[in-house]
C-alpha cells in the first residue's frame, strides 16, 4: 500500500495526528507500506529523522521522495545536473557528477529562486544542444505558517517557457515515480492501492 | 508608420548606428512614425531621453510602451494593481491608485523578480475573486553586456500556471496595444506599415 502525502510536517496539527493513527493502524497489518512524498526541502534521512521527530514509526528504506529517484535517472542516462534546488537537499547529490552540466534539476529551491539563480539555471538549459529540464514535483503552491508559497511546478513552468521545452517530472503523479516504489515492494500496479 | 524595437539601447553600437540612420531617412519622409516598444524598464519620459541621449531625433508623443497603455487600461476598467515591476518604472504609476489591489501587473522586474516579490503577487491574485493579471510583454528572454537574461513572459507563464488563468498581454504583439497606436495616429490597420 502507499499512503501518500505532501510535506506531512508541515500540516495542521489535527491532520498530522491523524496521519499518524492510520499509519500506527497499518504498521498493524500485514501489508507492505511505503510512503510517497514530493519533499524535497530536506534529504531523505533528514526528512525521515523529522518525521520520527513528530511520533511516526518510519524508516528512511520506506519513504520514497523524488531526488533519489531523480540521482536514478540520471545514473541511468549519464547525466550530470545543474542544481537548483533547496540548500537542505543538496546533501542528497553529494556523490552526483555535477561537472560540466548536460541537464537541469528543480526542486522546490524556496529562498533559491533568485533571479540570479533562475537565469543561471536557464543559461545552462538554453546552452546544451539538447536540453533536459527535471523537475521535482509539479504542484502550483502550499501554505506554511506564513502564509502561500509558490511551488516547484511554477518554476518549472518558467523554465519550460523560457527555453521552448517540456521538463520530466520526477515525483507525484508521475507514472514512473510510482513504478519505482512499485520496484521495490516487488509488486505490480493491480496489486497495492493508495490513498491518493 | 511603426517602428518596432525592443530595448534599442541595449543593441549592439552596430544596429544602434542603423536604427538611428533609419530613423532619420523617415523623418525625412511625410510618412507618421511611432515608435513601438516593450521597454518596461524605465518611464516613458527617462526612456525618450535615453533615446535621445544616444542620438535619436525623436519624442515622448511619438514613443508607445506598454506601462501608458496599461494605465489607459486601468482607468477604463476601474482596477487598481498590485506591480511586480522594474524600479525605473515605478515613477510612471505615481498617479495611479494601488490601494486594495483588484488586479497584477506584471514588467520585466529584474532583480525584483525575488522569490519573495512573486509570492506576494501570487497571494494578490489568490485572493481575489475575479482574478486579472497584466502582462507588459510576453518574451522569453533578452542579451545584455553580462548575458542572458530571463524576459517577462516567463515570469508571466509562472503566475499563469500559479493561478490557473491567462494573462492579458499589453505591448508587442497585442493588437490591442496597436490598435491604441493607430488611435493615435488616427489610421486604419490597412493604412499603415511596420517593420515587425
């Protein structure tokens, strides 16, 4: 089963409680559970240890972000990214080949969405003869305490305008995220289900 | 007659030497000349006088971008925008009612396009009922001395897709914006030529 969920850890407290029942219920049963999250503020252990934090028995093998499954692309396709993502991921890519870049990745970068920043990005994209554009997720914005955020999806859109492209997206919904999680339950779509 | 260019004065010396040869041939002509542009760097007047600085024989009357149009817009419609706009061109909204925002505008805001300025202006539209977006230009991206730049049109798109609306472009290539230099001019669509 997946159980589904965005940045948990930044939810109400009444849904976080919650959350934490049905996943104390689950852990009861004998289904195989793995958690789906489009966070990419934070690496995996570290957002796994802040889950822990908060009183949900949970493993960093269970948890399934996007930039892991980004750091599997780009293994696959011999890729070397330019980053622009959040400084708390950046650990996540320490041992990624980042030289001379022949693709791009966004994450949710926050306070790394500088107009610098963004033209570096784009610089890099309009420079590559064939130019790859991933993005960690595709959702508009997300409240925090102080209020809306923009989310990654917008930026990706920027990007994807700016150079006439369309990017990857790594994260929920994509077919191909899910399928990996799927990989490692060793199970096939018509045998889980999921809460989104 | 128009004559259209982006941001003359960040050409290369060469086709700043031709536009201003041009320039002067049709002066010399009886033909109506307007200059069009999408310059939403700097007022109408501080433009001119940068034209003419560099050599131009030209005036505030026969100059069109996109902030006059949008203001002109602003009145018929009774809204008051919320600007994520250069600081050169902010003098030329000085007369213009910003309180209780019930619409965006949106120019080529430079290092104002903070992660901070366009979470705001996305909160703006958010909140508003009905809500209307301005774009003054819908380009990709521009050269400057330093390299390239990320235009307003992928500021725009960002924002679109925040939002899920479509902005209204004033300026190039909006027939509205034409339409309000053939108003000026008083000519027909078929009366006139450009060089765009």
């Amino acid at each position: 089963m997946f159980m589904c969920y965005r940045s948990a850890v930044r939810q109400h407290a009444a849904e976080l409680i919650c959350l934490i029942g049905a996943e104390e219920r689950l852990k009861e049963s004998d289904l195989q559970l793995r958690f789906c999250t489009n966070e990419t503020q934070a690496t995996r252990k570290n957002f796994v240890a802040k889950l822990q934090r908060l009183g949900f028995d949970i493993s960093v093998s269970e948890v399934f972000p996007p930039a892991p499954a980004a750091i599997a692309v780009l293994n696959e396709r011999g890729l070397r990214p330019h980053l622009l993502v959040h400084d708390g991921l950046l650990p996540e890519f320490d041992a990624v080949d980042k030289t001379n870049p022949n693709c791009v990745i966004v994450g949710d970068a926050a306070e790394n969405f500088s107009y610098q920043n963004l033209n570096e990005a784009f610089r890099v994209l309009i420079g590559l003869e064939r130019p790859v554009l991933f993005s960690l997720g595709q959702g508009r914005y997300y409240k925090e305490t102080d209020g809306l955020k923009l989310d990654v999806g917008v930026y990706m859109k920027a990007l994807e305008y700016a150079c006439d492209l369309k990017a990857e997206v790594i994260g929920k919904p994509s077919p191909t995220f899910f399928q990996s999680v799927l990989n490692d339950m060793g199970l096939k779509p018509n045998e889980v289900c999921s809460n989104e």
